[in-house]
C-alpha cells in the first residue's frame, strides 16, 4: 500500500478550505475584470486578502499546517494577487488612449498586462524560499499590489481613460510595480509582538496614515500601498524605527 498519498484528513482542513475561498475569490475577480466590472473584482480581491489572512492564522492556532497546505496556499495567491490584477490591466488596455506611434501595437501591447502574473509568481517563490521574511518583507507583497491596482482603476477610472492618460504611461507604471515585487526592498510587516510605542512606531504611524487616506475613498487604498511602501524605504522596513 502506497503511504505517500495525502489522507482525506489532510485535503479537507479548515485553513485548506479558507484557502480554497481565496482562491474562488481569486477567479471570480479574473472573471469579473475581463468583463470590465472593476468594483467586482476589488470587492473579490479584498475577499480573497481576508481568507489569505485567516487561512495561515488558522492553521497555526489548531496546529496543522502542512505542505499541501503551504502548496494550495501558493498556488490561490497567484491566482487572486497575480492574474487577477492582470486581468484588471489588461482590460484597463483596451480603454486608455493610445498615441498615434502605438495605433497598430493596440491589439497587442494589452497582453502585456500578464507580466504582472509572471513577476508575482517569481515573488511568491521567492517569499516561500527567503529565510529572511519571517517577520517582514523584501519587496512589495502580491496582495498589496493587487489592492493597489484594482483600487487604483476603480477609483481613478475616469482619469486613466482620459486624454491625460495613456497607455505608455500605464505600462510603465505597470512595470515599476513588477520590479517592486521582486525589488531588494525591505518593507515591514504589520505584526504586533507587542503594543508598546518602541517597537511599533512605525507601524502606529502607518495606521495613522492610512486612516488619512480613508477620506480619499476606494483610491484611498492605493494611497494605503503607496504610503506603505514609501514608510518602508525611509525607515529601512524597521518597524521600531
């Protein structure tokens, strides 16, 4: 009898089943973006973050974490913080303007949106093989770039579709936040060890922070991303600092 097999025990886990959430929460943002329902899937990319927080939370307060796990968590990650904002992108090509050197690349130039998935994928085996990140980050987490973008078009729609815009300046700034993600940048991680000023300013001054960008509404949560990732750089990631 072959033992190697994973027990039934071991697939169907409460983190496994909130892991597979994000994951159904992950296509259903893809779907929603490639029809063009951009609230939809910010509303599912948000889900999607939940379940990704609680499903590891889970598994370490009951005890059962495993390599099944730690594989299905990898593989709902990059659906819902990687194709999903790609699929946000690549939409989001068809509709901004074009200057009149790209008119015959508009039919291609938006399935470049797709190296958001690729550059995200290459983060997250990064983040599952950096020894380094067990209490902070080097370069921009998947979840916090897929925010930032689905944000980003649901709130400021109006603007990047406008004369004002276009796509050279969208692939750009597309492929600024592909580096990011796999930039040696050291961000900080919003867990508390303790609630004392000395070893959570940073963080405290962060929260206060993205309680400013709240009144900026749904763009408030790229401001979050942007005011996260700008902290880190000048604190060098510390959170204490």
């Amino acid at each position: 009898m072959n033992n190697t097999q994973p027990s039934r025990v071991a697939l169907f886990t409460l983190p496994n089943l909130l892991t597979c959430c994000n994951l159904v929460c992950g296509c259903m943002a893809t779907g929603a973006a490639f029809y063009g329902n951009y609230r939809w899937a910010l509303v599912m990319i948000i889900c999607g973050a939940v379940f990704d927080f609680f499903d590891g939370m889970v598994a370490r307060l009951l005890g059962i974490s495993s390599p099944i796990g730690k594989e299905l968590d990898s593989l709902a990650d990059i659906v819902t913080f990687g194709v999903a904002p790609s699929a946000v992108l690549f939409y989001l090509f068809h509709e901004v303007h074009y200057p009149a050197m790209l008119h015959s690349a508009e039919r291609f130039i938006p399935y470049t949106a797709f190296l958001m998935t690729a550059f995200s994928a290459l983060r997250l085996a990064k983040f599952n093989l950096d020894t380094r990140q067990a209490t902070s980050f080097v370069g921009l987490p998947t979840p916090a770039n897929a925010l930032f973008w689905a944000s980003l078009v649901v709130g400021q729609h109006a603007f990047l579709v406008s004369l004002k815009f276009n796509a050279v300046f969208l692939f750009l700034f597309m492929v600024l936040f592909c580096m990011l993600l796999v930039a040696e940048i050291p961000l900080f991680a919003l867990k508390f060890k303790d609630y004392t000023w000395r070893n959570n300013s940073v963080k405290y001054i962060f929260l206060f922070g993205c309680a400013m960008c709240l009144c900026l509404g749904v763009s408030g949560i790229a401001a979050m991303i942007v005011w996260y990732v700008a902290l880190s750089v000048a604190t060098n990631g510390r959170p204490g600092r």
